[in-house]
C-alpha cells in the first residue's frame, strides 16, 4: 500500500503509482492489502469485496510475482524430495555396514 496514500498526500493517481491505492473497504495490515484472487481472474462478483482490485499495472506485477513464488515453491520442494531420498540412502547404507560378516 501506498504509503503517501495511506497519509492523504499521494499525488499520483491509482493508475501512475506503483503502488496500491485501496479502498476504505480493503483491510490493510502493516502496510499491506491482500489482492482479490477472484479479481485477479475477472470473475469477483462480491458488492463490496473486503481485498484489493487492482489496477492493470498492479495486476500484471501480482501475476509475475505469483508465477516466480510457484517456480521458487516447486524447485524447494524437489529439492527437499531429492535430500530425503539421499538421506535415507545413506541411513540405509550405513544400516547394511555397521554388522560385521
């Protein structure tokens, strides 16, 4: 959220700012307003929707952002799939070694 617009001073319009103007009915939270996905995929029929509509500039950057959180998710995850299979590799190969024949 805009900090400018949070004080009433912003003089740049919703469209110009890079950042959000929302409306009194948006809660913001430490500086922060959650985006309406519903918005986000043209479909948000609610009258007065409690998260942000944002404006096209805001929305392509939202989408952006959510594609590389994704990207960021899923290479932690094969990651963290890849060190437990080496794990239990190892546990099972020091399993096999610790008796002696």
């Amino acid at each position: 959220v805009c900090r400018e617009f949070q004080r009433g001073t912003c003089s740049r319009a919703d469209a110009d700012c890079k950042f959000a103007h929302p409306p009194r009915v948006c809660h913001v939270e430490n500086g922060r307003v959650v985006a309406c996905f519903d918005s986000l995929k043209g479909r948000c029929a609610r009258e007065n929707c409690k998260y942000l509509h944002p404006p096209p500039h805001l929305k392509t950057q939202l989408e952006i952002n959510g594609r590389n959180n994704l990207i960021q998710q899923k290479t932690a995850a094969a990651m963290f799939a890849q060190q437990m299979q080496f794990m239990l590799q190892n546990a099972h190969m020091s399993s096999l070694t610790s008796f002696p024949m």
